[in-house]
C-alpha cells in the first residue's frame, strides 16, 4: 500500500514538472519569435500609417525590438531593391517616414545610390514633406548640392506647388539648372496659372526668355483662357513668334469668341496682317458665327486670300445667310453679274432654302448659267421636293423646260430614296409660298 502511494506521488511530481518545461517552452518561442518578426502599429513610438502593421524581415528583425522609428524604416527598406512590387514598397514606407521624420528620411536618401529606388523615393518624399512642411523641404533643396538629384527634388516641389499655388511653383524653377525641365515645368505650372488669375499668369509668361519654351507656355495657358479670356488671348498671341503654334490655338479662340463677343472678334479679325493666319482667322469666325450674322458672314469669307478656304467660307456663310434671311440674300444675288461666282454662290444659296423653299429653291437652281452645275442642282432640289410634298412637285416637274429623260431619271432617283426616307411635310411651308418677293431676275 505504501509502495502504491509513493509510486502516485512520484508520477505525479513528474507531470509537474514536464508541465512547467513545457510552459517555459512556450514562453521562449513567444518571445523568440516576437523579435523575428516585429509587427509595428501606428502609435507615438511606431508612427507608420498606412494599410496595417509592417511585417520586418527576420534577417533585419532579430535582437532590435527597442529600435527607434527611424531605425525601424531603414531596416525595411534595406531589404527592399527595385522591382515593381519592392518600389510600391518603398513609396509607401518612404511617405510614412516622410510624414514621421522628413529629415532623417532625407539622410537616408542621401546614401542611396543613383537608380529606380532613389527617384521613387524622392516622389515619395518630396509628397510627405511638401504637405507636412513646404518650408522645410524647399529649405532641404535649396542646401542641396547643384546636381540632378537638387533637379528631380525642385521639379517634385514644383509639380506639386502648379496646381495648388502655382506663384510659389515658379520661384521653384530657379534651382532647376537643366532647361528641359525648366520647359516641361513652364507648360504645366501655366494653364493651373491661367484657371486662376489670367492677368498674373500673362505678366509672368511675358518675364520669361522669347522662344520655343515660352511660346509653348503661352499656348497652354491660351488653351484654358479661350472659354472665359479670349481677350487675354488674342494679347498673348502676339508675342508668340511661332507661326504653326499661333495657327493651332486659333480654332479654340476664334469658336469661343464669336459665340460670345462676335463683334470683339471681329474687331481683333481686321487687326490681323494679311497672310495665312488671318485667312485662317476669317474662315473660323466664318463657320462659327451664329446663323443670324451670315450676311456679315459672307463678308469676311469675301477677304479670305487662299482660294480653296474662301470658297469653302462663302458655302458656309450663304447657307447661314438664306435660312436666316433669304430675301436679303436673294437681293445681293440679283447684283451679281452672270459668271463662275454667281453661279457658285447660287448653288450654295439653293441648298439652303431647298427644303423650306423648295418653288424658290428650283427656281433659282434654273438660273446658273454652268449646265453641269444647274442639272445637278435642278435634280437635287426637285428629288427633296418629292419627298416632302409630291403632288406639288410632280405638278412643276411636268410642266418644267426639262427633257423628259431628265424628268424621269428625277422620279426614279426619288423613288429609290424614298425607301430610306421619312417624310417630314411639317416643316415645309405650301409650295404657292415663296421665301421673297422679288424671286429671279
């Protein structure tokens, strides 16, 4: 009985016993594997933001759990190169420290050699930095050393400054030594500028250096001014000495400027020297002027030198002028003499009155003097005319000085179109109306 009893005593001294090694175990592991791998959340010690702890590597992690922040973010980013995923890191990590410690992270980036991971990181930084302490880190530029690294630092600041302070962008631009930055900065620091305050953005603009890269910074600022300053613009145009770049932005200008100050821009129009930019000044106010300025229109299409662009003018500006006022329109055509340009200008006037004027339409169609141009004319007319009001039409068409190969050759062209053509006889006044009082003369 006794030898029983010591016997339980015994196994159960030793159960104890592995009981607590096995604790101590756990408790080792525990801790061992705390400094393996350290997980740091955004506190006052460990001020990381971002998305969660950060994992350390065990190779950086061990035997430095009372590191400091700073050491803490140079350990991870050691262990990080410069693949895709590794410079996601490295922004994220960099923004953080940035955000935390913007000097020690700028020491950091000292060291780092030239490279993909250096330039994100000075991005990163630069971000951080500007939005904890735009002072300071324009200070840290300013004391840098004149190379690229005090370039891609004074281009980030600037970047950064265009949209939201763009005066503070541009006194940026002077420790930028490398002109092809400065350009770059010029043409987006300008139209951020211009959305802003046109007069200063125009001062400044006129203070830099006459060439390509302020004529390109004017024109991107004339692209925002064009809705709301097209004055500001047309001021701006003439110090750009690049005719090509002149020529680009003038569709924007002169589109927003009829639209809104017809009269103003025609006043800048006769300004304008003789050549192409003013004939390509004229054709835009031309195509872009409301319907209820054709006739003055049809004038400035008359000034336009190139042959091919005055003649495309002069179609637009009549058509405007006979759907908005064609009596007035029929009375200048009367004046001209027969030839080539009343013909023309017959042609055009038709194809705006044919559908709401159609007896007018024809009329005037039978009066152009050219055989092949009044028969496509006629045809054209009278096949429109079909559609919306056939009776009336046939009517004409049958008592009409036309052979009746032609007249037929009309009916079949209307009737194969009507298949594809639906009628809309609303909009067509009575074929007794006419659109004048005075018709062809």
């Amino acid at each position: 009985m006794k030898s029983k009893l010591l016997l339980w005593v015994a196994s159960g001294c030793i159960a104890a016993a592995l009981g607590i090694v096995l604790w101590g175990i756990h408790i080792w592991r525990a801790r061992h594997d705390d400094a393996t791998t350290e997980e740091v959340h955004p506190t006052a010690e460990h001020p990381l933001v971002g998305a969660g702890p950060v994992e350390m590597p065990a190779r950086v992690g061990q035997d430095h759990v009372t590191d400091s922040p700073n050491d803490v973010f140079r350990r991870a980013l050691s262990s990080l190169g410069d693949s895709e995923s590794d410079l996601a890191q490295v922004r994220r990590l960099v923004g953080e420290w940035g955000a935390y410690d913007p000097q020690a992270a700028a020491a950091w980036l000292l060291e780092l050699a030239a490279g993909a991971k250096k330039n994100e990181s000075l991005r990163a930084l630069a971000g951080a930095w500007g939005k904890k302490d735009e002072g300071g880190f324009h200070q840290w530029i300013v004391n840098l050393p004149q190379d690229s690294l005090k370039d891609r630092a004074a281009v980030q600041l600037a970047q950064a400054l265009a949209r939201t302070d763009p005066a503070s962008a541009t006194e940026v631009l002077q420790w930028i030594s490398e002109k092809a930055l400065k350009a770059g900065l010029y043409q987006e620091i300008a139209p951020h500028w211009a959305a802003k305050d046109a007069r200063a953005v125009q001062r400044w603009l006129l203070t830099l250096p006459a060439g390509p890269e302020r004529d390109n910074a004017i024109m991107a600022a004339a692209r925002t001014l064009t809705s709301n300053e097209p004055e500001e613009v047309a001021a701006l145009m003439a110090y750009v000495k690049n005719e090509d770049l002149r020529l680009q932005v003038l569709p924007y200008l002169i589109s927003e400027w009829t639209r809104t100050n017809p009269v103003a821009a025609a006043q800048w129009l006769l300004g304008l020297p003789a050549g192409q930019l003013r004939d390509r000044a004229a054709y835009e106010f031309v195509v872009n002027v409301d319907e209820t300025q054709g006739a003055i229109a049809f004038e400035w299409a008359l000034t336009i030198q190139d042959e091919h662009s005055r003649w495309r003018a002069m179609s637009n500006a009549m058509h405007k002028w006979a759907r908005h006022d064609p009596s007035a329109a029929s009375e200048w055509l009367n004046q001209l003499s027969p030839g080539p340009a009343r013909d023309s200008a017959v042609l055009w006037f038709v194809g705006g009155i044919q559908i709401t004027y159609p007896v007018d339409a024809v009329q005037w169609a039978m009066s152009i003097e050219d055989v092949s141009l009044r028969q496509q004319s006629v045809k054209e007319t009278l096949v429109r005319w079909l559609h919306v009001d056939r009776p009336a039409a046939e009517a004409w068409l049958n008592s009409a000085p036309l052979s009746e190969a032609t007249k037929q050759e009309i009916l079949k062209k209307a009737e194969k179109e009507s298949r594809y053509h639906t009628p809309s006889s609303s909009t067509v006044p009575p074929a007794t109306r006419s659109c004048v009082e005075k018709s062809v003369v």
